[in-house]
C-alpha cells in the first residue's frame, strides 16, 4: 500500500507539473496588467453549434443560481475567480464564460 | 449516507495538498490579471441532529481555496473541519474534531470545450455529489439514501477527469464529465479504482435537465451502477424541483425534492420572502446484502419536511423533521429532526489592484 500510495503521489505530481508546464504557454503571452475580459471585445465565437454570444444573466440563471444563492455581493477582484471557478462546476465552454464574465463586469 | 460521514471519509495525503498548492503558489503572481485575485469561501456553521431522542452538535468549517494561474489552468480545493459531540451511553458526551480535504484538484481549460482535471477530485455521479453537498448549499442536512449508488466509499476520486460542455446556445446545452480513479484504502487517501461518466441535456426555454450516469468499480468484485437525474425550475415561480434514480448491483432508490422560495410574497427580502420550504421524498430497495453500498440494510421510505429561512449577510437558519420508516425488525422507525445556522463567506485572499 506504501508502494502504491508513494506512486500515486509522484503520478500527481507529475500530471500537476505537466499541467503547469502547458499553462507556462499562454502564460508567457500576458502580464499583470492585462485588461479584464469585459473590457475586451467579445471573442468571435468559434464553435459552430454557437450562433450568437448568451446572455450572461441567462447563463447565471441556468447554470449558478439552479445550485445555489448568488452571494450579496464579492470583490471585482475575485470575479475572474469565480467565473473560472463556475466553468469548472457548471461545465460551461468559453463562450459562456466569458458572458459571465461581462455580466459581473459590465 | 449523511454528509457528516462524508467528511470523515474524504482525507487527502498532506503531500499531494502541499504538492499541488506550492506548485500553483509558485506561478501566482507573474500571471494575474485585475479580477484573478486567490479567493477563499465556504461556510461556518453549527448543526444539530436528534435522532431517536438522542442529540447529536456538529460546529463546522468548510473552507474552498481557488486560485487560478494564467487564464487556463485553477486550483481549487475544499476543507471540512468538522466537530462531533455526540450523547455516550451513561457517559455524558463525547466531542471529537475531524480535519479533512474534501477534494483538491488542478483543473486545465484546454479549450472552450475540455477541461482536464487532475487529482484528488469529487466523483461525478448523480447530481448531489458534486452540487449539492456543500453546506452553504444543501437545503436539507442529509444527503439522499442512495448517494452511495455510484460513489462508492468517499464520493471521491483520485485521478483525472475529461470534462466540459459540448454544445450551448439558446436553445439547449449538453455537458459531460467523465473520470477515472485509482484505488486506495489508506487512511489519508480513501477512493476506488473505478471510471465512470455523465451526460446532460438542458433546455434553457423549458428550465428542464435531464442526465444520466454510469459507473463501474473495477475492483475485486466488478459492478456497475446507474443513475439518471431531472431536475425542472419552472420560469414563473420560485420552485426547483430535483429528482435522481440510482440502480446498483445490490440496492436501487430514488428521490425526489422540491424547494419553494417564497420570494413573490412581497420580495425576496420580505419576513414571508425570506422563506423556503422544503420537501423531500425518497425510498430506497434492497435486493441483496451489501455492507459496503451505504444504504439501508432493508427497504426505506422517509420523508423529509424542511423550513429554510435566509437572513440577510450571508446567513441561513436550517430547520428539518423527517419521518424514516423501515422493514428492519426493530429501530427501523425514527423520527430526525435536524437545525443548522449557517454563514457562508466570500473574499479575495489579499487585496488586488486597482
């Protein structure tokens, strides 16, 4: 079991340090002072099942506030964050990501 | 199985913790932008539960960590310190503290339609597991009786996951999950070797989900489970209501809830708005013994009556009677009541730029 535990500590390390290295790529491009997202213009939308940008109220609606409260109110500073952190929970593509993401920042 | 036993299931191997957040420390700071500020929530709280007469207090802390690095890569990890002080038989009471991560994990957005999850990760299976069981969340105490019905032992895995969202536009959205685990019986890392997946379809016009899941534990012994979710939040009215059907090797269950916020009596901010009944009925069968599924050695049937009232800062009052009846011989009658005051917090780990 020691065996077995010592290698799936070094396999996880090993999948986190490969995940840091991919990330080190788009890293690379952008610095501290990168504007927000919502001041961005919107992304084209790539995929061809989207024709149009959502909404991001609509968005919200469906896939944060179907779990749970939306908190009173949080920081600017953590909207990046929470928005990422929705993409995960939520499965929501890029698109909607980035819809969120004007609609915390408008 | 309630969440309670959840949390003392889920223990993580300090080294991989220390591994995948020293990691992401190291890459914070050159890779912000204004609104990726670290952020800490979660949840303080103070449950009770009385079963059978006897009373049980449960103070809690759930702490979740995010931090992203860059724009595809975030960690994310979620901590339960959990106290127990339960009645002892002619002993007074007795109070133990449990300290343990609920998951960690590194998530990598490989594009817009994959994202890669690596380590210590919740199972996605049903519904509840990975949305639900937050206590800042979860409108009743307990989770439903058949959670164990496709997560087996801690509802965690530690391995990868492939997961995203394969279409979405106005007119509908399908997400995926798929994962697989590796094994371990250890007290610090606690998950079973199994894959398994997830699929769901949602209609934006109708409010209407509906998923289904599908595991298989490739241990010693090989079974698979099943599961299928809807969950519908009618556009007019305040109300979720949520259902899942598990079927196992041994047992099967279902359950259904409905929450009713009742917001439209004069605002959500109103004394009556600030309420949210809630009901939930489940039942669950048992076709043959198993010790290890975590549902009821014989048929079950409860009901779950619930009154939620939402004070303003974040802060939630819990109230619950559920009725359990069951085949069993004897015992299998109770009556749970269960309270919690909860205060879920939200805040960025240190001030960003202007």
């Amino acid at each position: 079991m020691t065996n077995l535990l010592r290698k799936t500590v070094r396999t996880l390390s090993t999948i986190s340090l490969s995940l840091l290295l991919l990330a080190a790529v788009p890293m690379s491009s952008q610095t501290a002072d990168t504007p927000p997202p919502a001041a961005q213009k919107p992304a084209k939308a790539k995929s061809v099942h989207t024709t149009q940008p959502r909404d991001g109220q609509q968005v919200f609606d469906e896939n944060c506030e179907r779990c749970h409260n939306a908190p009173q109110s949080f920081s600017p500073s953590i909207s990046g964050t929470v928005v990422k952190h929705m993409r995960v929970r939520a499965n929501l593509s890029k698109e909607d990501e980035q819809a969120l993401m004007r609609f915390f920042n408008p | 199985m309630s969440y309670r036993t959840h949390f003392k299931h889920c223990r993580l191997s300090r080294s991989i913790a220390i591994t995948l957040l020293s990691l992401g420390a190291l890459c914070l700071a050159p890779a912000l932008t204004a609104q990726d500020i670290p952020l800490i929530s979660g949840a303080v709280g103070f449950l009770t539960s009385t079963t059978g007469g006897n009373t049980s207090y449960f103070p809690a802390v759930s702490p979740v960590l995010v931090a992203p690095v860059g724009q595809h890569l975030l960690f994310e990890s979620r901590a339960s310190i959990l106290g127990t002080v339960e009645p002892q038989p002619g002993a007074g009471y007795d109070g133990r503290f449990h300290v343990n991560v609920t998951y960690a994990q590194a998530n990598y957005f490989l594009n817009s339609h994959v994202t890669l999850v690596g380590g210590y990760s919740l199972i996605p299976f049903g519904t509840y597991n990975e949305r639900l069981t937050p206590i800042w969340i979860s409108a009743l105490q307990d989770a439903p009786l058949i959670f164990g019905i496709g997560n087996p032992g801690t509802g965690v895995g530690t391995g990868g996951q492939i997961r995203g969202n394969i279409v979405s536009n106005e007119n509908y959205s399908i997400t995926y999950a798929t994962y697989i685990s590796a094994g371990s019986t250890d007290f610090q890392i606690n998950s079973s070797r199994d894959v398994g997946g997830q699929v769901s379809v949602y209609l934006p016009k109708q409010r209407l989900e509906i998923g289904t899941s599908y595991g298989r534990l490739l241990e010693t012994d090989k079974m698979n489970a099943i599961g299928t979710h809807v969950w519908w939040e009618p556009a007019r009215i305040p109300l979720k209501v949520r259902s899942e059907y598990a079927h196992g090797p041994h047992s099967q269950g279902y359950w259904v809830e409905t929450d009713y916020r009742l917001s439209q009596f004069h605002g959500a901010n109103s004394f009556v708005g600030r309420m949210e009944p809630i009901f939930r009925l489940q039942q669950t069968f048992r076709n043959s013994p198993d010790p290890n599924d975590e549902l009821p050695a014989q048929n079950t049937q409860r009901v779950d009556f619930g009154l939620d009232y939402h004070l303003p800062h974040e802060v939630r009052i819990n109230t619950s009677y559920a009725r359990q009846f069951s085949s069993a011989n004897s015992g299998g009658n109770v009556n749970i009541w269960e309270t919690a005051l909860i205060y879920r917090f939200l805040f960025p780990t240190w001030k960003g730029k202007k």
